[in-house]
C-alpha cells in the first residue's frame, strides 16, 4: 500500500486518538499508561542519578571532605530507595511491560484497565510520600532500614519513607495482578502456552513474584512505621523483640524483589537476541521454564543475606545450598542466549548493543552473586564494596541495559519513529565502558575490606575510588545522550514502518503507533513464536 | 431491568471470560493478602516460641466469651454472605438486599464487640506505650505480645471496615437489580473477601485468645 | 595496596584458606566470563548478517546440551558450597583452647576488654600465636566487628551474645572496621587490632595494669549485686543452684527445656522472669540497666567456670 | 458458575458452630503441647469447609485451586525457613552461631 492510501485506511492510533491533560491523566488504554509510567520513573532514575553522582563525588577523598557523615548517610540512602523502589521495580514492567503485555498476547487491554490506571496513581502517590520525606530532610537508615536503628535511634523521616515503600508496594501488586490474569485469561486464538514470546514469560513469573513477595514488605514497613510511630516495641530487644526477625521478614520480599528487577530484563533480552538473530530462541521451552523456576527457587534463598547476622549456622548452610540452586536457571538462559546467535542472521543494532551488553554483565554479576553465596566466602566480603559491585553489576549492567535495549527496540512501535543509529550506538558504548570502570574497581576494593556506606576510607584505597568517579561520570554522560535523541526522534525522527527490525511477534503485525485497541482485526496465531522464513520478511 | 451500564466491558470477548478474570483477579488478590497477614502470624509465631511465659500471661488477659461471641458472629456472617452471593446467581433482589444487610449488620455486632475488647484493655492499661502497665512477671513480652495483639486484630477490624464500606456500595446497585445470572460477579468477588476475613479471624481467635489457656500463669 | 591480586594482609592462620577459595572462585568465575564473552562476539562476527532480508536457519534446542549446561555449573557451584560450608564452620567454631575477649559496640566506639579485666577504646593489643574468642554485644543498635587482615566478619547485636574468633598469625596492625550500618559515626567506628609478639603483648598488659582502669573481680561483683543473698551454694537457697550450670539442660515453669549457655545466663541476669525454673518464684528482680555489659559478662563467665558441688 | 443448594450452607455453617465450640472446651483440658496442635487442627478444617463450601473452591477451576495451593504454600515457606532459624539457633553451642 502506498503511504497514501494507508492513512486514508489508517484508524487514528493511541496517540492522535485524543488530546488534553485529561485524555493522559483519566486514560485507561495500557499504552498511555505505559507513558505516564515512562514519565514517573524517568523522574525517580534523575533523582537516584543526582544522589549516585554525590556519592562518587563524597568518595574521590578518603575524609569525609564534600559533605557531613549524616549527609552522606542520608545521600546513600536517598540512592538506594529512589533506584530501588521507584525506578528498577517499576521500570520494565510497568513501561514497557504495561504497553507490549496486552499487543503480544493480542488483546485489546489489560484484564483490569482501571486498576492499570489506579496503580499509577498509587506509583505517584508513595513517590511523593517519599519526596516530601526527601525534601522534609531526608531518611538515613540505608534503604534496608534495620532495626533497631531505624525504629529506636533514627531521627530522620523513616516513616515517611517507609509509608511510600508501603503504598508504591500496592503498585508493584496491581500491574502483577493484571500481568497474571491478563495472560490467563485474554491470550488471541492459537496463541497457547509455548506461542507466548519469552518476554511474556519472564513477565508471568515476574507478577508470581509481585504477588506473593510484596506483601511480605507492605507488613513490615507497616510494623516499621506502627512501631516507630506509637512508641511500642515489636522488633526492640529490650521488649523481647528480634532485630532478626526484621531481617526475616525484610530480605523475604527483598530477594525475590532482585529477580522482579532483573526477570523482565531477561525477557527483553530474549526478545532482543531472538529479533537480531532473525532466529528461533535456542532451547525456547528451557528458557521460559526457567523464568519460572527463577520465580520460585527466588523465595527460598533469602538467608544468604544474613549468614553473619545472628542467624544460626544451620539455616545459613541450608540457604547457601538452595542459593546454589537459583543459579541455574540464570546459567541456562545465558548459554541459550548465546547459543541462538549460532547460524543466526546477526545484526548490530543499537538494541542488539545493550543485549549483548547485558548478557557479558550479568554473567559477571550472576558469578560474583554465586561467590557470595558461598559461606566461607561471605564472611569475609559481606558488606563490603564486593557486595555493591555485585547488585550494580546485575541491576546496573543487567535490568538498566534490558531496559535501555527494550525502550530502543519498542521504541519505533511506541512513538512510531525511528532514533539516529550513530548516536544510540555511542550511548551504548560509553555506557558499557563508563559502566565497566566505575564498579569494577569496586570489587577489588571489596574484598580488600571496604566496608558499605562508609565515606571516609583509609588513603591506600584512594586511587581505585577515583577510577571508579571517574567511570561514574562516563556512565553519566551514556546516560543523557539517549534522553536528547529519543525526545529529538519523537518530532524529527523518520518515520518507522510496522516492522523497522523485520521481526516476528504480534506487536510488528501492528500499526506503529499501534491504534488504541491495538489490533483493528483480533490476530489469530497459527505459529512457533520467533518464525523466521525468508520469504515472510518485511522490512520497513 | 435492563441497567444503564453494558454487561460487558469492551476490552472482554465473552461474559464468561470476564467473569473468570474478575474471579482469578479477586483470588490472586487474596492470595496476597494470605502473604500480609503471614507475615504477622509468623512474627506472633516466633515470639510465642522465644517468650512463652509472657505471651502465656498476656492471653489470660483477653475475654475467651467476647472473643467466641465474636467467632460465631463471624461464622454467622459467611453464612449470610454465602446466602447473597447464591442470590444474586439467582438474581433474587430481595434475598440479595435483605442477606447483605444482614451481613452488614453482623460486621458491625463484631466491630461493637471488638470495641468493648478494646475498651477493656484501656482501662487496663494493657495498651502498648507509654501507659502500659504490667505488674506481674515479664512486662516486656507481655508488652509485645499486647503490641502484637493490637496489630493483628487492628488490622483484621480495618478490613471489617473496609467490607462493610464495600457492602454500602453494592447495595443501592442490587436495590436496582443489577445482579443477575449474567452479571453477579462483584457480588462474588466481595463474598470472596469477607470470607477471607473470616477466616483470618478463625485463626486469629485461637492463637491470640485459646493458645496457652489451659496453663496457670 | 597489596599485591597484584588486590589482597589484604594475611594476618590470620584462616586468611589463606579464605583466600584460597577466593581465587580459586575467581579463577573459574573469570573462565566462564571469557568463554561467554568469546563465544558471543566469535558467533556475532561469524553469523553477522549479510543481506537485509537474511534469516537466521531455524534450530530448535538440543536437550543433552541443557542438561550439560545446567548440571556442569551446578556441580562447580555445589563444590563450591561444601568447600565454603567448611570453612564457615571452621570460622563459626572458636577452638577450646581460645581465650576470651569481650567487646561492646555502642554507637560510634569499640570497648575491649581482656581477660584480665584492662581495658581499651577502638585498639585492641592481643598477642600472636593465640586462639582468641572474642565475645560480643551492642549498647544500642546492630554493628558488625570487621577484620579484613583475619578474614572475619560477625554482626554484634544489643539485648545478645555473639562471636568471632581468629588467631593471629603475624605481627602488625591490622584495620577494624564496623560493617553494619549504625548511624552518624558509622564510617568512623574503627580503630586497629595490634598484634605483637607474646613478650611484648605481657610487657604492654603490665605496664596497663598499673593504671586503675581495671574491672572489679566478678567476685566483688557477686557480692555487690548480691546474688548470693538468693544463689547460696547450700540446700536451702531459694534460687537455682548456679554452680555446674553451664551447659545443663534446665526444666522451666511452663514444661520447656532450654540448655544453659552464655546467652541464656545473661537473660536471666538482665530479664529473670522470661524463663523461670520450674519449681522456683518469679522474684528476681530485673538487672537491665543497672550493671553494665562488662559487668554482666564478668559475671556470665564467673558462672560458667563455676563447678558443681563448688 | 455453581450455585449450590441452601441445604449444603445449612449443614457447613453448623459444622462451623460446633467446631468452634469443641475448640473452646478443650482448650480449658490440660492436654499440654497437644492442646497446639488441636487448636490449630480444628481452625485448619474449619477455614477448609470455608473455602470449599462457602468460597465455592470445591466447584471452581483447577487454575483456581492452583492459586489457592500455591497461596498456602508460600506462607509456609516463609514460615518454615524462618522458623528453621529460630529453632536451630545455639545447637553449635557458639553464642550467636
């Protein structure tokens, strides 16, 4: 069809379909609430960005020079809460999960499209309880907030705090729910089970973990915030109360939480590698069982963050074993992924930059974790800069490499024109390298003794500090490039076709901006996921 | 009475699928309010087995009458519950109207029965903080397990709230006759959640006010 | 720095068994990096795609090579558990010819205690060549007794006794670290562990006994606090027999059966009435607060060593 | 969609009654660490018949039964570890191990 003739044919998409404030606050289509997500938690990443680049900065000189230790107390801690809870959690799933969940399992919204939109408001609503205690004066207990210093001796905002991680819980439980039933219950004709596109799966196992993990961390800030709030001791030893027993009941949310971190990267990634292979996912039923499994075995390892906490030697040992366990799956997904490149038609695209990006890291990430989970080990590099270099290596080369690779490869879909390709390339390099240079300095630091959440250190250590800034100023930069050149794409950008990649999967059958309900006739899917035949391809 | 509104929200194919959504929704939804409520039972659990004598002593002080009034008042309501859900599958209005009252008005008996507890403790100065006063042995755990107390049936009395606000809003709808065999599933749904607040309360009542009752303090 | 390998000193006979095992996870950690790493770039460059609408040759999977890839890593990380699980034990577990230290940790400072009772703030002398056990708890939040040089980590927390144990193996100062988050101070809560040869430590421990900084003999303590008033030695005491305590399996009031350790004698100093012996009245009073945490561990290890029939 | 007869609610809703009422009695008996146990049994068959009768578990979809196993599962997951800490502590004989 002639572009003539396709606008005249063309229903109006999601975008041009209406205007005003209030067609984007009162929406209840999946993909503007995909927007209104992409907004929220690109604010929350600038804050946690600030709070990171103050850390790096605190730490170039071994005193404490920039700034006080209960600022640096309160800077770390802002960190860790803003990325954590507003910015890892939410990002994929709620981005790009909220826009692509509903087109690739063909349907025309989610199961629950009020609840989709009430979850936002619920994401900003604990983000300002948050902010205000940002603004307020700040919280210094670290993001973990163990008693009983955050309960008893802590006079900075913690129930503030601890009411937004509450309430941004609700968030994370909505879009798990409707992720869950949606998949269930609205999957097009022919599209069974093993016809879901692995993005999919890594989001059903991400939305197990949603609901079943974030409760556990909704009752604690809530004991947190009762205890502190009426003055009564429920973790407070003097009273009889277990400062482990926080630690249970935190870390039991909070391990799984790192798997609803990096799952739908994992999705994203499989998507990548299979779209710029223009092949078959090697092994497509291990690797969405294993998304599963992940999901799973995640809830049974919580004690390897405890081994020198007080917990007994005998729990330790059974965590440690069933930590072992959990690495599996991750070790199989990463020979897939490689695997599939194997009498592929691979090509270098930006997207494909961030994936392999992502699988070098996380396999850096995954094998540090594994060394962690070793108990003779972790002794001796439990809250040391080994430890910080490990989470950044799986959240910051891992879930924020999936979700820069999943915004580039939807993003022709999603605002319907296309990104420069030099430009997106050198952001992804000066990520890779900036990255690289700021944490892994921070494992050699580790295991010579730096502690966690220290800003005065001793001089001997001072020149890795400055080669880990210095990486960290890198990383920044890589950071803002894609910021002008994907608000530059929106207005200037050409024009992206349906299919710009040539890819398989139900969103390229689409418009690109797909219309508001996504498909104007429902597909009906009759293949394999990830069919490639040479004659089928469409490019553009 | 044909309502205002269409039976079936546009994003659904069938009246049967979006049915089965609401309902694996609602179970999803309990699901997680399974895991808020576990993560107070096993802190409840932990600190029985480390403090036994406290725990022991503190629920001697509860009411083993109002606490069993307040079980079969419960036990009562999921049977009316049950009774209006079947209803408005019948699409029985006046049935559905009269059992959710009904339902309404046993929540409220135990909200009242709850209260008068509460009262109690206060005037016993069994209220964890800074009034609480405990003269025998162990004042520490027997704060807690207070502490404990409070949060737990606290917590369970706020979802009591929350459902009879709940039944406030389904019931000018099934006044109207908007539930019938093709569409009944909000009232399904909440049957769903004030069941599981029962139930919580089937748990709650053995282990704060029955566990330990035979030993003399 | 250290040597190339970024290493700390190795001050402890535990260091280079910790160390080994590092490496030795290292070693293999980086193998598999590469081999990923080479295998991603060698397949990209080999299949890059030579036209626009090439496509990749359609391959399911191969099921023996899952398994081989799941159960090899596996088997190297299952390896790498029990060779750790040894090693944690053998840090958990103070050999019993250890002697024992005491330390607080209260926001911001560590306070050291020898056995014989001197005392000192951030520093700790202890001589080298001997298994030292040094027992621990916190006057206000957690903290965490970190030394890299001995490879030893253990979290100190309030209202409970907790361990770590090394043995020095060379001379020098090594650095002391808190490696729990505890407040304002957290970064500046450390100080040295000063190693020296036996001699010296003596020399050292002499020359402070001079000084009156030394803790009351556990005996005065006894007395002071009276405890014998109630724990006499003979029959007609109404309290519990404290002598040849230690380790006894104890029956309370309400048909439990707890084993008397450290951790139990000190609840019973601190908060009496959690767990009453059968057969005996809650009337201890409560010492939370009145004596400090030395004094309260003086008097755990006065008990200990008590023996029965004393 | 079951609709079950008025008949079934009847005879569960008396179950109830008298379980609650044999959970009150023995609980005054000095059974020792059995009087637990029964507590806890009988307010598991209670909440069973809860779910089966009144929630309609018993006629509702195997995926429905899934989501209610896997619900209970996981609270005992996070039961049984942690009392596996609680229970095994001090069996080292090390203080704090």
């Amino acid at each position: 069809m002639s572009t003539t003739e396709r606008a005249v044919a063309e229903p109006p998409n999601y975008l041009s379909a209406d205007y005003g404030v209030k067609s984007w606050l009162l929406t209840t289509d999946h993909k503007r609430i995909a927007i209104l997500y992409l907004v929220a938690v690109t604010v929350f990443f600038v804050i946690g960005g600030i709070f990171a680049v103050l850390i790096r900065l605190e730490l170039l000189t071994p005193q404490g020079d920039l700034m006080q230790s209960d600022t640096y107390n309160r800077v770390f801690t802002m960190h860790g809460v803003a990325m954590i809870f507003f910015f890892l959690i939410p990002s994929i799933p709620a981005v790009l999960g909220n826009f692509m969940v509903p087109i690739m399992v063909g349907a025309r919204d989610l199961a629950f499209p009020k609840v989709n939109l009430a979850s936002w408001y619920v994401f900003v609503l604990g983000g300002a309880f948050t902010l205000y205690a940002m603004i307020a004066g700040g919280v210094d207990t670290g993001w973990t907030f163990y008693t009983p210093f955050s309960t008893t001796f802590s006079n900075t905002h913690v129930v503030a705090t601890g009411l937004g991680v509450f309430i941004v819980g609700f968030a994370s439980i909505m879009t798990g729910l409707n992720f869950i039933v949606t998949i269930h219950r609205m999957r097009a004709p022919g599209l069974t089970w093993f016809r879901l596109p692995l993005f999919l799966w890594a989001h059903y196992a991400t939305s197990l973990v949603m609901i079943l993990g974030t409760p556990v961390i909704a009752i604690t800030t809530l004991l947190l915030a009762v205890e502190r709030g009426f003055k009564i001791g429920i973790f407070d030893p003097a009273l009889g109360g277990d400062p482990v027993l926080f630690q249970h009941l935190f870390w039991f949310y909070s391990h799984p939480a790192v798997y609803i971190m990096v799952l739908p990267a994992m999705g994203v990634i499989s998507e990548l590698v299979a779209a710029f292979s223009r092949k078959a996912i090697f092994g497509y039923k291990f690797v969405a069982g294993a998304s599963v499994a992940i999901a799973i075995l995640g809830f049974l390892v919580w004690g390897h963050h405890m081994f020198v906490s007080g917990q007994s030697v005998y729990a330790a040992t059974i965590f440690s074993v069933l930590s072992m366990l959990v690495a599996v799956p991750s070790a199989v997904k990463i020979f897939n992924w490689a695997a599939t490149l194997y009498k592929g038609s691979v090509s270098f695209d930006t997207p494909m930059l961030y994936a392999l990006g992502f699988i070098g890291l996380f396999t850096i990430g995954g094998l540090t974790g594994v060394m962690l989970a070793t108990l003779g080990l972790d002794v001796h590099v439990h809250d040391t800069y080994f430890v910080v270099a490990h989470f950044h290596y799986v959240m910051v080369g891992g879930t924020i490499m999936g979700y820069l690779g999943g915004l580039h490869y939807w993003w022709p879909k999603i605002s319907g024109r296309m990104y420069p390709k030099f430009w997106s390339k050198l952001a992804a390099l000066i990520i890779f390298v900036g990255f690289n240079l700021t944490f892994f300095p921070q494992f050699l630091l580790g295991y010579m003794g730096m502690p966690r959440r220290y800003h005065v250190y001793p001089e001997e250590w001072q020149v890795l500090h400055v080669l880990s800034s210095a990486g960290a100023s890198i990383l920044g930069v890589g950071y803002i490039i894609p910021v002008f050149y994907l608000i530059w794409s929106m207005r200037y950008g050409p024009r992206a076709g349906d299919n710009p990649w040539g890819a398989a999967g139900l969103e390229w059958q689409t418009s690109s901006p797909p219309p508001t309900h996504n498909f104007v006739t429902t597909p009906v899917v009759t293949t394999e996921p990830y069919e490639y035949k040479a004659e089928e391809v469409t490019v553009g | 009475m044909a309502s205002p509104q269409p039976l079936l929200a546009h994003h659904f194919d069938t009246l049967d699928q979006q049915r089965e959504s609401a309902s694996l929704g609602m179970w999803v939804f309990l699901i997680t309010e399974v895991m808020f409520f576990g993560g107070l039972f096993i802190a409840y659990i932990v600190y029985r087995t480390r403090s036994h004598a406290g725990f022991v002593a503190g629920s001697h002080e509860l009411n083993v009458m109002l606490g069993a009034i307040n079980t079969v008042v419960l036990i009562c309501s999921s049977l009316t519950m049950a009774i209006a859900v079947r209803a408005s599958q019948l699409g029985d209005r006046r049935t559905l109207v009269r059992f959710l009252v009904l339902t309404a008005i046993l929540g409220l008996t135990f909200l009242g029965i709850k209260a008068v507890e509460y009262q109690e403790k206060f005037a016993h100065h069994l209220v964890p903080g800074p009034h609480f006063a405990w003269h025998g042995t162990t004042p520490g755990t027997v704060q807690l397990f207070f502490s404990l107390y409070f949060v737990m049936t606290g917590l369970h009395a706020l979802h009591m709230i929350v459902g009879i606000g709940l039944i406030a809003w389904l019931l000018p709808r099934s006044m109207r006759g908007r539930y019938g065999p093709d569409y009944h599933h909000p009232i399904e749904c909440f049957g769903l959640y004030w069941h599981f607040v029962d139930i919580v309360w089937i748990f709650l009542f053995p282990l704060l006010y029955l566990l330990g009752r035979s030993e003399h303090v | 720095m250290g040597n190339w390998l970024f290493l700390p000193p190795q001050g402890s006979t535990v260091a280079a068994e910790v160390d080994a095992l590092y490496l030795a996870l290292v070693a293999i950690s980086a193998f598999f990096a590469v081999l990923i790493a080479v295998l991603v770039i060698f397949l990209g460059v080999r299949y890059r795609r030579q036209s626009d609408d090439q496509v990749g040759v359609h391959i399911h999977g191969s099921t023996p090579l899952e398994i081989l890839w799941s159960a090899v890593p596996l088997a190297i990380m299952l390896a790498s558990f029990v060779w750790g699980a040894m090693v944690f034990f053998k840090l958990s577990r103070p050999p019993a010819h250890a002697v024992e230290y005491f330390a607080v940790g209260k926001q911001w400072m560590w306070k050291f205690q020898h056995p014989d009772g001197t005392r000192e703030i951030n520093i700790l002398h202890v001589p080298v060549g001997q298994a030292i056990k040094v027992t621990m708890t916190s006057e206000d939040v957690i903290h965490d007794l970190f030394v890299p040089g001995f490879r030893v980590k253990m979290d100190v927390l309030p209202g409970r006794y907790t361990t770590v144990w090394f043995e020095a193996k060379r001379a020098g100062k090594y650095h002391l670290f808190c490696a729990e988050y505890c407040g304002a101070e957290h970064s500046r809560m450390g100080g040295w562990i000063i190693v020296q040869e036996p001699h010296d430590y003596e020399r050292w421990l002499a020359g402070e006994r001079g000084t009156d900084n030394r803790l009351a003999g556990p005996e005065d303590l006894y007395k002071r606090y009276a405890c014998e008033s109630c724990h006499r030695f003979d029959s007609t005491a109404r309290a519990p027999q404290l002598a040849g305590l230690f380790g006894r399996e104890v029956r309370l009031k309400d048909g439990q059966t707890v084993t008397a350790d450290e951790n139990y004698i000190l609840e019973s100093i601190l908060q009496p009435n959690e767990k009453v012996v059968s057969g005996y009245q809650p009337i201890m009073p409560t010492f939370q607060g009145q004596m400090s945490q030395e004094e309260a561990h003086s008097l755990v290890r006065y008990i200990r060593g008590l023996e029965a029939g004393k | 969609m079951h609709v079950s007869p008025l008949r079934v609610y009847l005879l569960i809703f008396s179950a109830l009654m008298v379980l609650t009422l044999t959970t009150v009695l023995v609980a005054f008996q000095h059974l020792g660490p059995l009087n637990d146990l029964v507590a806890l049994g009988i307010a598991g068959t209670k909440m069973t018949l809860v779910v089966l009768y009144f929630m309609h578990a018993k006629y509702s979809t195997r995926l429905t039964k899934l989501v209610l196993a896997s619900g209970l599962a996981w609270l005992l997951i996070l039961f049984a570890f942690t009392l596996s800490d609680y229970v095994s502590r001090g069996w080292l004989g090390v203080a704090g191990k």
